[in-house]
C-alpha cells in the first residue's frame, strides 16, 4: 500500500494555489542523504508540513494508491499540478515500484504534472528503466542531485531532466526576511553557474523572485530544457542541506 494525500488548492506561498499531494515517508529511498535515516535536512521534516506529512505517513489522511490513481482522473485536462511536496515515487526503498509509476504516468494523461524523484538511477538499471519511460509521458520526474557532482552523473544516464541541491551560498543573499543582494546582483553572480562537467545550473527562481511560485514558473515540468535547476540549501535544515550540497563526491 502506499498512502497519498492530495491537496487540491495548496496554501503554500511557494507552490501557489496548485494541486499538490504528499505521499508516506516510507516511499523515501535510502539513496536520499536528506531523510532522517541519513544527514536529514529536508523541507518536509520541519514546520506544518511535517505535521501533515506525519498525519499521511501514519495513515490518518489520504488514501490508498488506486484512490489517488482515479483521483488524478478527475484533475482539470489542463491542470498543472506537482506531486509530491513531501515523499517520492512508489517503491520499496531500492527499486521503484514499476506498475505503479506506470499507472501514474497513464493517468495524469496530457496534464502538466510533475514531480522529483531520489532513487538510485545510476547505478540500478530497473530504476534507470522506469523512469526514462515514464519521461517518455506527458508526466515530468526530475531526477534529484544531492550536489553538482551528483547531478553531473544523473545526467549521463539520459533517464529524465535534473535538479539539484546547492550551495546556501549560492542563493540570493538575504538577512532577516529582507534582500541584502539586489536581483541585478545576484543575477551577474550566478550567470555563468555551471557543474564540474560544464552543465549549465539556473537557481529555482521562487528561491530568489518575490511572488513567484511553482505554478508561475512550471520550469520543473519542462522535459527539453536546457539547465539543471538548483535549489540552493534553505530553511530550518538547510545546515545539513548544505553539507551534502558542497560535498562535489558524488554522494
């Protein structure tokens, strides 16, 4: 079983009022160096999120994996929407659960979905199978870089878009809830950001634009692009995020 819960108007100021689902922890690969197994410092393990993602987790909200299957049927046929804000695809831990990936793709049909995923897709062929095929739908999964490094060899495996974690260096200097680096700045700082292979890496812009969300940018859910998105190490455990992000061994 694997519990989903979705959410059909997020409140979140960084997704904007898109669909958003949160699937169980325990869909969590031991690839990821972000969950609480490992260093920790995900997003999810802090604030309400963590709240919500506990009450999905332990089986309190949502539902099983054929009710969010038949819901993802009833999304708007133009809908953009992002699964998971917390939790990964399905799987049990290692290998990716491949009926189930399958089913997702099917049923999010010509819809703007998409999502980030952290198994092994370097070094385990079934995962690397999976989802080059399920890249090969309508429905996006960016492949999860733990630091530049990392991301380098996700790509070499053509088996869908990148991102990947930077540097809390490399974000848009703030202190105190205010900018202390002007966009201008930041932008000539980050103008010819690439990783140790030459790829070229644009920041999420939400990380550095006011009143920009997900549903704004949708750059995630664009297969063809042609930059590696980073997200810079923020927030509550961004000290741990960032401890993975600067360390250029492939983790």
């Amino acid at each position: 079983m694997t519990q989903v819960h979705t959410t059909p108007k997020s409140g979140n100021k960084k997704t904007g009022p898109m669909i958003v689902t949160t699937s169980e922890a325990a869909t969590c690969p031991d690839a990821c160096p972000f969950n609480h197994n490992n260093e920790g410092g995900c997003l999810a393990e802090y604030g309400p999120l963590k709240l919500h993602w506990d009450k999905v987790s332990k089986r309190e909200r949502g539902g099983t994996w054929e009710d969010f299957i038949a819901n993802v049927g009833t999304f708007a046929t133009d809908a953009s929407w992002r699964h998971n804000q917390a939790g990964d695809m399905p799987g049990d831990k290692k290998n990716l659960d491949e009926r189930k990936c399958y089913q997702l793709a099917d049923a999010n049909d010509e819809r703007d979905g998409f999502t980030y995923c952290h198994y092994d897709v370097i070094d385990n062929e079934h995962n690397r199978k999976v989802l080059t095929v399920v890249n090969q739908s309508n429905f996006t999964v960016n492949l999860s870089g733990n630091n530049m490094a990392h991301a380098d060899q996700l790509v070499e495996t053509e088996a869908g878009p990148v991102c990947t974690v930077l540097p809390k260096e490399l974000g848009r200097r703030k202190e105190k809830g205010e900018w202390t680096e002007t966009l201008a700045e930041y932008r000539v700082r980050i103008k010819n950001l690439k990783t140790p292979a030459g790829n070229p890496v644009g920041p999420c812009p939400a990380t550095y634009l006011d009143d920009l969300s997900c549903l704004d940018c949708m750059l995630c859910a664009k297969k063809q692009r042609k930059i590696l998105v980073g997200f810079p190490a923020h927030g509550t455990g961004a000290r741990k995020a960032d401890a993975v992000a600067t360390n250029l061994r492939s983790a």
